[in-house]
C-alpha cells in the first residue's frame, strides 16, 4: 500500500492533488483536513482543503487536471486508530464515512483524474476538537513521508 504511494511521490512529473476531507469539530473526522494544511505545495504537489463539502470543489479539482487525486479522509476500517490504507474507489465498497454531504465512491465518479484514497481509521469522530494520540501521530508521518523522503511510513 504504502510503496504505491511511494511510487505516486516519486514520479515527479505527474501533478499529485492532495484532497483533505473532514469535519474538525468532530476529533479524528478532521484528520484529512489536519493532513494537507501541513503539506508543502510545488509544481507537482497540490492541495486542497475540502473539509466536509468535497461536491462545492469538483470543478477546481478538474481544473487542476492532476494525474492523481488522493482523497484523505478518516474511514472505518474495522482496524486499530490510526491504522490506514490507500484504496482504489472500486474497494470502497461498504467502507463508512458517515460525517459528509455524499459519500466518497458517488463523489469520485465525477472526476477526470485516476482516484486514490488514504482511509485512516480513527479513534472517535464524538464532537470536539484536536484528534487523537494515535491518529495524529499516523497523520504526522504521512505529513513527513510527503514533505520528506517518502520512505518514513
């Protein structure tokens, strides 16, 4: 899983958009959004902030016609918090985001770009604020495996 990420980095010349989904105010459901505000952007990584109203940037995210759209978001992977996984649209399937306006695998369809998304289990979506030791740690080293040396999963 992580080494096709690895791979998606180190292409250099295909333009990656990073989609941060969540919700803050709900603990780890912010995870997404926690995760591409500490992305560093240049010519072949982008970012977005969608937070829980991903369908209001399907033309920006067109617009930038990347080759690749990873789409973070918590999910409920039925694993430990903080655990995740890059997944095809396709596998989606039954995998529950519970907290936005429409659900990643409707949503991804009206994208022109190949579709990635970086599920990460989290500890609770219960309301308030900062996520969890677990999670953050996880979203930490993603953060510092995207703005680094792609090697630190």
């Amino acid at each position: 899983m992580y080494s096709r990420l690895r791979n998606l980095l180190a292409a250099p010349h295909r333009l990656k958009l990073f989609v941060g989904i969540g919700n803050v105010l709900r603990h780890d459901d912010g995870v997404g959004v926690y995760i591409v505000t500490k992305i560093y952007e240049n010519q072949h990584i982008r970012v977005i902030n969608a937070e829980v109203s991903i369908e209001n940037y399907i033309g920006k995210i067109n617009a930038f016609d990347p080759a690749v759209i990873i789409l973070i978001d918590s999910m409920f992977l039925g694993r430990k918090p903080g655990y995740c996984q890059l997944l095809s649209k396709e596998r989606l399937g039954g995998i529950s985001t519970h907290t936005h306006n429409i659900s990643l695998r409707i949503i991804s369809d009206l994208f022109k770009s190949e579709i990635l998304i970086l599920g990460i289990q989290p500890a609770t979506v219960s309301f308030g604020e900062g996520l969890s030791a677990p999670v953050k740690k996880k979203a930490d080293r993603i953060v510092s495996a995207i703005n680094t040396d792609y090697s630190c999963f």
